[in-house]
C-alpha cells in the first residue's frame, strides 16, 4: 500500500570539535581546557589586574573565591539518586594550570561601598531613581579610582548584594519595602512634559526616565567605555553565608566546581587577546552575524535600536551599532530601510576586510524575522563581488514538533529532520552521549532552521545546520558543552538591552566580551 505522506529525511550531525593548545581537539570545553590548555595560551603565565567593587562582606566573599581559583576545585559527591559518574561536571584544576593566568586576590583594586548606601537608594520610592542612585554608587566609585590611579584594571568584577537583584529590575515591586522619598513621584515612568513651563521647572535629572531601571544593563552600558565587567551576586560567591529559617541557603547554586569553570573562563575571555577555544572545523572565509532589534524605550516615535553581532569561525565577536528608525513593522517584525541596511552591514564588512585582508567569501545573516525586499537588496548592494550573502531565519519552537526514539533518553542531540532543501529543524538540546545525560527538564524542542534568501547560490541545507551546532558551543561567558541556541541569537536580547540605554550611545563598534 503506498501511502500519500511524504517521507522526510532524519539526520544526525556530529559535536562540533573545539581546538585548545597544540591543535589539539575536543568536543567538551573542560576536557580541552585540562589536557591541553586555551588554543592560544601563552609560555609563561600571565597576570591579569583585576578589580573588584562591592560591599566590604562582598569584596571578602569574591577574594575568598580568588584564592579558591587558584587551588583545584572538587566536584561534590554524588547525591541521593544520582549517577556515580557525573560527565557533565568536572573538577577544576585551578586557574594558572587550566587556563594560564593568574592574580592576587589581596593584590586586586578593591573599592569599597557600605550596605547602608546601597539600601538607602534601593528604597527610594520612584524606581528608575532608585537603579539609577544604585548603579551611581558602583560606577562613580569606579570612575574616581581610574582618575587618581595609574594602573589599569582589565576587568571589574562587581559583586552584589542580593538587595540590588531583587530591587533594581524591572517591574520590581519591592513589597514589604518602606520607600522613602526621593526628586521624582512614585509613579512617574517617563519625562515630565512641561515645554512651556521649562523655564521655571527644574527637569533636571529627567533622563533616567529614558532608560530601562534595570541595573545590569546600566552597569554594562556604561562601562563600554571602560572595561569589560563580570556582575556576580554574593549569593552566588557564600550561598553558606544566606542561610534561611530552615537552614538551607536562600538560593540554589550549582556546584562550587561549575562556578569556578565559568567564572575563570569569563575572567580569561574577558582579559585575553583570543577567545579559550574555538572551533576546529573551520570553514575559511566565512562570517556569521545576528541581527539585534529592540524598541528605545520612552521613544516618542516608537523607533527601534539596529545592531549585528559578528563571530567568526575562530571565535571572535565583535557588535556593531546601526541607526535608530522606524524598524519595527509588526508585533515581532522588525526590517531595515535601505541606508540603514546598506550602512550596518558595510561597516560589518570594513572589519572584517581590516582584519583579514580580503572580504569573507560567505556572510551568514541570522535572523529570528524575515528579510524585506528593501532591505535584502540594500545588503546584496553593500556586499562586495566575491562575497555570497545568505539569510537564514532560526525561529525557537514551543512544543508543536516531537521526536521521539526508544530508550531512557530523548533525541539525541543534533538530530535534524529535513523538510526540504531549505528547511529543517534542528535539536540542538538533547541527550548527549559524550556525557552519558540530557540536562533538561522536558522532551527537547528543536529550532525551526529556514534558508530565506542568498546573493547567489543557496547552500546546502546541512551545512548551514553544521553552522549552527557549531554556534552553539562558543559562548565564554561559561564552561558548558554546548547552549540551545548559536551564539548569534543567545545574546541578541543582552546586546539590544544594552545598546538601548541612554549611556551606551555614540559606541558604533565593540568588543563581544564588553556585552556579557
């Protein structure tokens, strides 16, 4: 019996291979890290400043976890339930063996802000005020020690008392709080608009109102201009020193083991020449970059923030800022007028020539909408002649797909069902047979992966899906095996937060590292 159904094709696509010291190769981050060492890791060990910046209990915390770093680092004993051999955790050997640099915990720039301050602005009344004297605190006693200091500092690390993550977010409600009285009324979200009255009203102080009151993103807006920064809560660095009326830390954190790989590895990404890995299958001459929309916030006009986010194959990520404008066409469209486009991506291009000498042979345009006509045509006018521009469309799914296979385990991870020659879904979460686990907590859905357009030729649907997984595994702001998404999307909400606050604009191209 034949039946009508189109049979559809299933395939599985490898773990991409990373490349540490020596050319040598792994699938796991922590595997190449111990045996072989950062892929461009230096002959001798190299000091880093670091500087740190909190509350006194919070400085102690972080120079407590520096001296940590520097010692190996256990993995706990299995748990209630749990395998005897865990392969996603590892122990970690310490900083100088793994990745080659070290500090001085007692030698950091450490800047000190008393708790009372920090509650003090916390509980004014109006929200934005109180993130924006928050944030203050933090940034102006940075800013003071850079001008009577001579020495640089090659990362901050600000440490956070759990008050500014449950207080300085948006649509923190602060229940319970006795708010006091600050310059601006407990309602007001946006500038007062008194033109005429200008003269005789102060206003001044009225452009915290055209940011987001949000803590993180202020922090990593301002300090485009001044370093990169690593925000880590205190809860995080003592979850002993919380302790509920049980007993139990306030807060689940993971294992002491795991928060020592990322925050070395985010120490040495964010102090290095050269990402700790990249990808060993490099295909040469070819760019990836992810487009970044997000609404301005309080825009009279409702204009939007442009951005793309470019990597390389070796690992490399650099944001470049376009124009604001009229972008956003729909509830989730956003798409370029002509200049604009031709504008964003010609800048892309310049560095990408400036650093290799010629332009790429393909640039992949990953976006989550589709691509305008105007648009398209404005990227294909900016690409030089040997230069294939190709959009792809990745679009997470809610449950509406399901693959199923025998045994304990979900779809292992890297399947992709091919729909046709420019569509397919791709799982890039699921079981991992290199750990012997799936970490998650239900079936895995696949991304729904779409070919839109290309300058010329299309490629090969395969090998934009190979793309993609490989995408996935260089995120260094951790240590994991992998992420759900490529790097291109992970962080384009991060990156269009960040670009959108008022203290981030005039910054056209910056490092990756500075955003995260």
């Amino acid at each position: 019996m034949k039946l009508p159904e189109k049979s559809l094709t299933v395939e599985h696509f490898d773990e991409p291979q990373l490349e540490f010291a020596g050319a040598q190769t792994s699938p796991h981050p922590k595997d190449g890290l111990f045996l072989y060492g950062p892929h461009a890791k230096a002959r001798k060990p190299r000091e880093i400043n670091v500087g740190v910046v909190g509350t006194p209990d919070g400085i102690v915390h972080f120079r407590d976890w520096g001296f940590r770093l520097h010692r190996q680092v256990s993995v706990p004993p299995p748990g209630k339930g749990e395998k005897a051999d865990r392969l996603h955790l590892a122990n970690f050997p310490g900083l100088e063996e793994t990745f080659g640099i070290s500090f001085d915990p007692d030698g950091c720039s450490a800047l000190s802000i008393p708790l009372s301050d920090i509650e003090h602005a916390t509980r004014l009344q109006n929200l934005n005020e109180a993130v924006d004297k928050v944030a203050r605190l933090y940034i102006e006693r940075v800013k003071k020690h850079l001008k009577n200091e001579e020495r640089s500092v090659d990362v901050w690390i600000l440490v956070l008392p759990e008050i500014i993550y449950d207080r300085c977010r948006p649509g923190s409600k602060r229940s319970g709080l006795v708010l006091e009285k600050g310059d601006f009324s407990r309602k007001q979200k946006a500038r007062a608009t008194l033109p005429l009255l200008a003269s005789v009203v102060d206003l001044q102080g009225e452009e915290i109102f055209d940011d987001v009151p949000d803590f993180h993103r202020r922090i990593k807006a301002e300090f485009l201009k001044i370093a990169p920064t690593q925000l880590l809560r205190e809860t995080t660095l003592a979850p002993e020193k919380f302790l509920n009326m049980a007993g139990y830390p306030v807060r689940k954190t993971q294992d002491a083991a795991t928060v020592a790989w990322n925050i070395a590895t985010g120490l040495y990404y964010k102090t290095q020449p050269k990402p700790p890995w990249r990808l060993a299958q490099i295909r040469p001459g070819v760019c990836y970059i992810g487009m970044v929309y997000k609404n301005l916030p309080s825009d009279p006009d409702g204009h939007a923030c442009c951005a793309a986010q470019m990597f390389l194959s070796e690992g490399d990520g650099v944001v470049f800022r376009g124009a604001n404008g009229p972008w956003k066409t729909g509830d989730y469209e956003y798409h370029l007028k002509r200049d604009a486009a031709k504008n964003l991506l010609s800048l892309v291009l310049r560095s990408y020539t400036e650093a290799h000498q010629s332009p790429p042979r393909e640039l992949f345009i990953h976006g989550q909408t589709y691509f305008s006509d105007e648009e398209w045509g404005a990227f294909v006018e900016a690409a030089p002649a040997e230069t294939n521009i190709v959009g792809v469309r990745i679009r997470t799914t809610g449950g509406e797909t399901k693959l199923f296979r025998d045994g304990d385990y979900p779809v292992i991870r890297g399947t992709a069902l091919l729909l046709d020659e420019k569509t397919a879904y791709l799982w890039t979460t699921g079981y991992v047979p290199e750990l012997d686990t799936y970490i998650g907590p239900e079936t895995p859905n696949p991304l729904h992966i779409t070919v839109m357009r290309a300058k010329e030729k299309k490629p090969d649907i395969r090998t934009v899906l190979a793309d993609i997984m490989g995408l996935t595994k260089i995120n260094y702001n951790s240590c994991n095996f992998n992420d759900g998404l490529p790097v291109t999307v992970r962080f384009a909400k991060m990156v269009g937060d960040v670009l959108t606050m008022g203290s981030a604009k005039g910054e056209e191209k910056q490092p990756f590292k500075f955003y995260v």
